[in-house]
C-alpha cells in the first residue's frame, strides 16, 4: 500500500493541498511504485496492467502541464521523485 500524506505533506502548498499538480504527480508516481511491485508477483494481471498504463499516462500529460507552466518546480519535483521526462 502506499502512503498519501507524505506526498501532500511534502510537495502541497497547504496540509490538505491534493490538487496542485505536483502533488498529483506525486501521489500518481507513489501508486505507480506499489503496483509495480504487485506486477512482479501477478505478472498476468492484464486488467490491472491497464489502470498502470493509465496512470503512468496521466503523470505524463501532468508532467507536459508542470513543465509548460514552471520549468524550476517541474525540474525539481523530477529530481526528487527520480523520474526522468
């Protein structure tokens, strides 16, 4: 499981910020991470591996949104997630 406070606590703006984008991608890349592991066992979860896809696209399109708008946050948060765009 993964956990939400800790991305709303570090990258929001305020405690119950889960709009902003880059809490959002956040959040996105924190389940990402837990369904990947869940991927290693259940290799044949095929419907599952369709809500992956989904998510992984929309951190993408996210992540266009971010960088268009504030190139130093957007750098930033890909630094910090370990993500490379």
């Amino acid at each position: 499981m993964y956990d939400k406070t800790t991305p709303v606590r570090k990258y929001g703006q305020h405690e119950k910020d889960t709009g902003s984008s880059r809490v959002q991608v956040a959040l996105l890349t924190e389940r990402i991470n837990s369904l990947t592991e869940h991927f290693r066992v259940h290799a044949k979860d095929f419907h599952g591996q369709r809500g992956l896809l989904r998510m992984v696209h929309r951190r993408r399109r996210l992540l266009e949104y971010l960088k268009r708008t504030d190139l130093a946050k957007y750098r930033q948060l890909i630094d910090e997630l370990g993500l490379r765009h």
